[in-house]
C-alpha cells in the first residue's frame, strides 16, 4: 500500500500537497474519535474531513473519466 501511495505522490496523480492536507485532516479527526463522533464512523468522519479541508485550500474535487 505505502507503494502506492508513493508512486501516485510521485507521478503527480496527486500532488504532494493534496496529500499532505488530507493527510493532516484525516490525523486530526483522529484525534477525535469518541469526542466528536462515536466509534466505527470513523472513515465516514475522516471522509468529509479531508474533503473539507481540500475545499478550504483551494481545491476542488472533479470526477474525471477513468482510464479503460
């Protein structure tokens, strides 16, 4: 899995610092598991967080067609 999430960051499928906001979204809902919201909605949580914080930067989120 880290593989491919290094060779993705790498080929510019997504950009070092799309990553790196989701990333830190994603640590700080973490953070606040049992707080915010209850156990095993976490993905769900994690989810919307990043791509809110994707929003706040700047960034939109556009599906594309997928290669065949």
């Amino acid at each position: 899995m880290d593989d491919v999430l290094d060779q993705l960051t790498r080929d510019g499928s997504v950009p070092q610092e799309v990553y790196q906001v989701m990333r830190d979204a994603i640590q700080r809902t973490a953070a606040q598991s049992g707080k915010l919201f209850q156990p095993g909605q976490e993905a769900h949580y994690m989810a919307l967080a990043a791509a809110m914080a994707l929003k706040s930067t700047g960034y939109s989120i556009e599906k594309t067609k997928a290669d065949a």
